[in-house]
C-alpha cells in the first residue's frame, strides 16, 4: 500500500500514485521482474514502487539508445539541439513546482533546496548547456611530416559524439545528477541511458518525460531502475555502451572503472570527498562559525563537497567551535516539506545507521560531541547535527566520507600545519580557505590537492565552472567547456597535397 500525502501539489500526488516503470524508447514500461520499494524519508513509509530492471531490460534500454544514436538525432542541425534542450530547460522549469516535491518526498531535503537547486539549477544548467551545442569546435593544425620529398600536409581535428552514454548517478542530488549527465550528453549529440539511484529513481522518470515533450526523439533518453550491483552493473558491462558517467561513492566508482576497462568503455568518475576547511587566525569566528554551518549541514551533510574536517588556528578556535557547536544544537530538525526545518531526513534507513555508527565509533575512539550525537528520535532517517572535537587522524570520522551532519573540528599552529592536514587524505574533491590575508590565500590555493578550493565561501557551484576531483575523489571534470570533453572523441584528419 502507498502512502502518498493529500496535501500535494495535485501533479505531484498523480504522479506518485500511479504505476512505475522503465522509460525506454519513448515509452513507459513496465518492468518483467521484482519491484523496489520507495521511501519517505520523513516517515520511513512507501510512497511509490520501482521496477528492478533485469539484464534483458537493461539491453533493450542499450539497443533504443544505439538505435536512436544512428537516427534522426544524429542528423540534427547543432542549432535544433539547442533549440531543443532551451524547451527542455523550459519545462524543467514551468514544472519546477511537481518536481521539488517530487524530490522532496522520494530523497529527504529540504524543499527549498529542491526549488532552488535540484529544479532551479537543473533549469539554469540545462540552458547553459544548450549554448554548447552550436559551439563544439575541432583545430587546424601545422605539421610537419617529411615524407614523401615535395609533398605537403594540412591536418585538422574533429569532434565527434562519443556515442551511447551509461550514466549511474546518486541518491544526495537526483535530478541535479541526472540533468548534469544528459544535458552535456544531449548537446555533443549523444544517446543515454540513465540509471538512478534505487532510493531515488523518481525524478529521473519525470524527467525522461519532459524530454521527450521537449522533442528529443523516442531512444535518446532512456531511464532504467534498480540496484546498482545489478542494473547498473549490466549496464557498465554492455558492450553497447561507448562511455560511462558515474557519480558516486569512491569504492563503487572503482569497481566501475575496472568493468569499463573490460569493454574499452569510456568512463568519468565524480567520486567521494572528505573536504577540509581552514580558518585563519586573522578571519572572524563568528563568520567562520556560519561558513562551516552551511558547508556541512547544507543538504544534511549528504553533499560530496561537504565541509566535513575543519581546522582553525588555535588562537580562535575555542570561539569557533562555541558559535558553531551553539548554532547546531538550535537547528530546527523535521520533514524537509516544511521549510523551517533546517536539518531533515537522510536519505534512507540504511545511511541513517551509517552515519550513528560514525559517530559512535568517533566517542568510542574518545572523540568528544560539541553538540549532537548518535540518538535519534522517531520514525524517519533523522541524525542530529554533530560536531566532534578532541579528534586526531587516525580516527575514522576524521579520514573517512560520512556523510551526513557531522563535522570533526581540530585546532593547527600554523598554516603549514593546516595544509600538510588538509592533504593528509586519499580525497581531494573540495577544500575552502578563510582569510583576509591574501599572500596566505594564494599560498593555500596552490598547495592544496583538490579539483575545487574555495575562498571564504565553500559549495559554491556554477555551470561555467569545472567540477570534478583529485586523487580518489575521480576523474574527468563535469561543467563548462569541460564537459564537452567527457562526450566527445577527438578525429585527426590528415590530408596530403
């Protein structure tokens, strides 16, 4: 039985009460095997049902996508690409009401983090990315090739789509994730065929729909459910698949990247994080108490950027840790569709457990709760804020990803100190430095390892501006011109005269 709330926006409470299944070729339909239960985080209740895509299913998604990557998509002027992802956009947004609650009910957050972000960036992004269609460009090259004597060479590269595209992506954002695979994918003339997460597979399936009524053609976007080690490792493993773009934890994208070999698959990986923040002595406590706020309890700490380790100077590190520790233990904890409610469910049950275990094997190490801890109350995935103090690195909580909203917080001498812990991770995803002091800024910037460093701001994402990490937090980057590269192969021509 489902247990869908009346009190919805009436698109979201049809389209959660109504029958689930694969979206493929244009269609919906249904799956041959076992369903998959879907949650309310906030009351832990079914709301929806999934199909769990078999082998075979997963193919005909593959043979659709193959079969619309030689059709009318591929003889598309660049122009009617971007014309059709504007109208995508377009939608995305008129619908961005039905989706946020959408996104609200299947993954937890709070409904103003899915308007502005999982609907209003998706918008923002997918526009973006349409601009990129009509600008894919290739070079003309001087060479110098000496044989035959007399004869002379001009030579030029091409960009051509990389073809039919396995994107895997996660349960923290759904429709950002998604949107961030298929708009790029869309704009370079590729196929897709999506898989979301199981927690989360409710968004991807409406947008799948508004791609198609965007007028993307029946095949290019095809959106499969089930479990990872299943359907997204049939999917990994097809050989019909030219490229795989995964989102997700660093030892699943490992696993990934090992099947794609196998095939000679393409694959991008965005990975995980255990971002530091490092606060100088000369930045002001109160205002580096709410920067660490938002950088770890934004999206419930389920955010692969997070702020999960903060390091400020000892001089104020007391004030800090006070502000921050006092500003926690105030946040207003509750369903994400009420938007006073400042910290809301995990996602599942499953990471609820994970994250308690956390922070208990933090105080069993003798590490100490500034605030929060490992209790939760009611019938919903609710973990309260935590910041752990009196940690070291040898912890768990300080050098693996948890996420959820806890933060390990520790004090440094000096900067050098700082930097040399801000690298002591295998991640490097995300890092921030706060200063005013702008000689130690740049010295920072340049000395640590990670794909973004931010300055007196952390989170901060923009559809012009790379994303993607070092070390075991990936490759490849997602956003701006670089996109274009994860979809897109590059052609030599050479001519001789």
């Amino acid at each position: 039985m489902l247990n869908v709330p009346s009190d919805l926006h009436p698109a979201t409470h049809s389209f959660l009460a109504r029958e689930h299944g694969h979206f493929i070729d244009g269609k919906s339909q249904r799956g041959e095997g076992a369903s998959i239960d879907v949650f309310d985080p906030a009351t832990g209740l079914v709301i929806a049902k999934v199909p769990d895509a078999t082998e075979q299913e997963v193919d005909r998604a593959v043979k659709a996508a193959r079969a619309a990557l030689g059709g009318e998509w591929s003889k598309m002027r660049p122009a009617d690409r971007e014309k059709v992802l504007v109208r995508l956009a377009d939608l995305i947004e008129a619908n961005g009401e039905e989706l946020a609650q959408i996104e609200t009910m299947n993954q937890g957050k709070s409904i103003m983090i899915s308007r502005m972000l999982e609907a209003g960036h998706s918008s923002e992004f997918t526009r973006y990315m349409a601009g990129w269609a009509t600008k894919i460009e290739g070079s003309t090259l001087d060479v110098s090739i000496g044989f035959p004597p007399g004869v002379q060479y001009r030579a030029m590269t091409l960009r051509e789509p990389v073809g039919v595209v396995g994107a895997i992506v996660p349960w923290n954002f759904p429709l950002v994730m998604a949107v961030w695979k298929i708009a790029p994918a869309l704009a370079c003339g590729c196929t897709v065929v999506l898989k979301p997460a199981e927690e989360t597979p409710l968004t991807a399936l409406r947008l799948a729909e508004l791609c198609l009524e965007a007028g993307v053609p029946a095949g290019v976007v095809n959106v499969i459910t089930g479990y990872g080690h299943t359907a997204g490792a049939s999917l990994v493993a097809h050989p019909g698949v030219d490229k795989v773009a995964f989102t997700g934890s660093t030892e699943v994208g490992r696993k990934i990247g090992e099947a794609a070999l196998k095939n000679m698959t393409r694959f991008s990986l965005e990975l995980g994080g255990k971002s530091p923040m490092i606060v100088l002595d000369d930045f002001d406590p109160a205002m580096a108490a709410q920067g660490a706020a938002a950088g770890i309890f934004f999206n419930n700490g389920q955010v692969c950027t997070a702020s999960s380790r903060l390091y400020v100077h000892k001089k104020i590190f007391d004030n800090v840790v006070s502000d921050l520790a006092g500003a926690a233990a105030q946040m207003k904890v509750g369903p994400g569709m009420d938007p006073a409610n400042q910290i809301n469910p995990l996602v599942s049950r499953r990471q609820q457990e994970r994250v308690k275990g956390y922070i208990a094997q933090g105080l069993a190490d003798g590490a100490r709760a500034a605030t929060g801890g490992p209790d939760s109350d009611g019938d919903g995935f609710f973990v309260r804020p935590t910041i752990l103090v009196d940690t070291n690195h040898a912890m768990s909580v300080v050098r693996e990803e948890i996420f959820g909203p806890v933060m390990v917080a520790m004090p440094f001498d000096d900067l050098d100190e700082a930097l040399a812990k801000a690298n002591d991770t295998v991640y490097g995803l995300g890092a921030s430095v706060w200063s005013n002091d702008y000689s130690k800024i740049m010295r920072a910037v340049g000395a640590i390892k990670a794909g973004t460093v931010w300055v007196n701001t952390h989170n901060a994402v923009d559809a012009n501006m790379p994303f993607g990490g070092f070390k075991h937090s990936g490759m490849g980057r997602e956003m701006g011109r670089a996109a274009i590269d994860l979809y897109t192969e590059t052609k030599s021509v050479c001519f001789a005269y």
